[in-house]
C-alpha cells in the first residue's frame, strides 16, 4: 500500500515537472516569436495542444492558488483615495451589470437545454457567467453533469482570454504594452514584505470565513485597505505579475487533460457557440454604456467581456485600462452569479436532474 502511494505521488510529481517544462518551452516560443503575452499565451497553448494530444499534464493548483494572490493584491493596490472619488461617476455603467447578468441566463439556459439537449441543472450552470470552480461545485449539488459543465466554462475562458487581447490589439489599436509594474529590485523592500503578507494573509482569511474567490478577493479587500491607508502605494512587482500570467496559463491549458473526442464535439463545441452568443450580448451593452458616455471604448469592452476575474485583471493591466473600473464591473458580475445562482437553481427545483450524457 506505502509502496503504491509512493508510486502514485513519483508519477504526480513528474507530470507536474513535465507540465512545468512544457509550459515554460510554450513561453520561450511565443517570447521570441515576439508574440504577445508570452507568460500568459505560452502556457495556455503549450498545455492545451499537449493535453489535446492526450499528454498527462497536471496542474500545480497550490501554487496556481498562490499566484492568483498577485493578481488580488494588484486590484487592491489600485483601489485608491481617487478611485473611491469616482465611484458615482461608474453607477451608471454598473447598473447594466444586472441586466447583462439577466440576458446571458435568458438566452443561455434555453440555448443549453433546448438546443444542445442538457439537462437543466447542467444547462442553467452552464450558461451563468461565473467562476469555473463555483459554477461546477453549485452544478454538482444540483445534479448537473459536472464535466461537461467544466469543458464548457474552461472553453469560456479559453476563447475569450484569446479574443479578447486581439480585439483590442487590431480594433481598438492596443498594442498591449503597457508596463505591467516596477522591477522589484525599484520598490521598497518593506512594501514587497508588506504586499506579501497581505496576498498569503488575505487569502488564508478569506478561506477561514468561507469568501469565494478567497485567492483574489481576499488580499484584493487587505491590501484595498492598505492602499487607501496610505501604507503601500506600489502594484506588485512586474516579476511576479508574469509567475501570475504564467501559472494562470497553465491553469486554462490543463482544463482539457483527458478530453475524449465525444466532450469535443458536444461538450466543446456546445461551449465555443455559446461564447459567440456571449460576444453579441457584451457587445450590445457595451455599446449601450459607450453610447451613453458611461465608459470609454476599452474601458466598456473589458467591463463586459465575460471572462475569468483574474484573466480580465490581467488583460486590463497590459492594455493600460483604468483597472479600478474594469474590476468594480467582473466583481458585480461574478457577485451576482455566486450569490444568485444557487437561489435560483433553488426556486427552480434544479435538483438531482438527470445528467447528460
């Protein structure tokens, strides 16, 4: 048994060393391709094509969790005394939020249930834009098909992150280089001692009082507080913003480990549809709120681009958006879904539906 266990923890190990490598030759690739988001591209793709080609990769999800935690810290450090100023002037951008919410669980659970022929527990979780992991984990409780529930909302993030930057590189004339943040070897040394113990601090909090999204929101609430209290007044360092992308990369490309050829023509391609469907409906209320001079073009794209909080956070930085804005816009969204979601499911009785095959 002792030396079964050792077995199954050598293998885990190289498949994470192999997942690691892979991963860093796919940054090397789109680095000097001159590609890009590198640190971000590189990974996902590497590990995508491997895991597609039935590779088995494994995720490092402790020190994926960890990451995230740079990108909670930089959200908070933009919280500052400025942004709180102007926090009337985005109410109107915000308040489309709800409806957006609403339009995407309209035309998504009808679409999921009727024309792809999923159950409705699957089909409901499947269509609201939230976390894959909370998404999945509400869908398990109610009886949904957990994976394909996990190869659609990984298909989600997959196409937007790809999208997304593309758009704003050959619509919006973005070239997406903006610094990312300082050398750490430029800022103080206390503020970094300072910026750590706010993302592993936060983030175990987070996890004592039960917040979802602990890895980000907590150090984002810590560190929100430390910025508007004058104590730091620094992002993180531009280092550790790109282990953030590096790691969020790998964590989008493994999504697809073990993905049989079936889950690619339903469950895959049911999701890829779908994010078309999202792009129209981000692109009406983006209009919407550009049009009434609520937000400005990138400002409003990326408040509406129904990707992952923390891809969006990074996307944001690169494309030199007003992160405070874009991020007051995903937390509304992905607030409402968490906290909406099961109600609903609830007053539905989605419970214990039969799961698609």
């Amino acid at each position: 048994m002792r030396q079964d266990s050792f077995s199954s923890s050598r293998r885990a190990l190289l498949h994470r060393g192999m997942t690691l490598l892979l991963a860093g030759l796919g940054t090397a690739v789109f680095w000097w391709l001159g590609l890009p988001l590198p640190f971000l591209f590189g990974p996902m793709f590497a590990c995508l094509a491997a895991a597609l080609l039935g590779a088995p990769l494994r995720g490092v999800k402790p020190v994926s969790q960890a990451a995230r935690t740079i990108l909670g810290v930089a959200v908070g450090a933009s919280i500052t005394p400025a942004v709180i100023g102007q926090l009337p002037d985005m109410i109107g951008s915000v308040a489309f939020v709800p409806l957006y919410v609403a339009a995407i669980g309209l035309v998504g659970v009808p679409y999921f249930h009727r024309l792809c022929g999923y159950d409705l527990p699957t089909a409901y979780f499947a269509a609201m834009p939230g976390g894959l992991q909370d998404m999945v984990m509400f869908g398990e409780e109610a009886g949904a098909n957990v994976r394909a529930l996990s190869l659609i909302h990984a298909t989600r993030v997959l196409v937007i992150v790809t999208i997304v930057p593309a758009v704003l590189i050959f619509v919006f004339d973005n070239p997406l280089s903006q610094p990312i943040g300082a050398a750490a070897a430029d800022l103080p040394w206390t503020e970094l001692a300072i910026m750590a113990a706010a993302a592993i601090g936060g983030w175990k909090l987070g996890e004592r009082v039960g917040l979802f999204g602990a890895a980000i929101l907590g150090p984002m609430i810590v560190t929100a507080i430390l910025s508007l209290s004058g104590v730091i007044e620094h992002r993180p360092p531009r280092e550790a913003i790109l282990i953030a992308q590096f790691f969020i990369g790998i964590g989008i490309g493994v999504g697809y480990v073990g993905v049989t050829l079936n889950e690619l023509r339903r469950d895959v391609l049911a999701g890829l549809v779908f994010v078309v469907i999202l792009a129209l409906l981000a692109f009406i209320f983006t209009e919407i709120v550009v049009q009434l001079g609520f937000a400005s073009p990138i400002e409003g794209f990326l408040s509406f681009a129904p990707g992952g909080q923390a891809e969006m956070t990074v996307l944001a930085i690169v494309a030199g958006a007003d992160l405070g804005f874009v991020v007051v816009h995903h937390l509304m969204r992905i607030t409402l879904v968490i906290l909406g979601a099961p109600v609903v499911a609830a007053l539905f009785g989605l419970r214990g539906g039969k799961r698609g095959e």
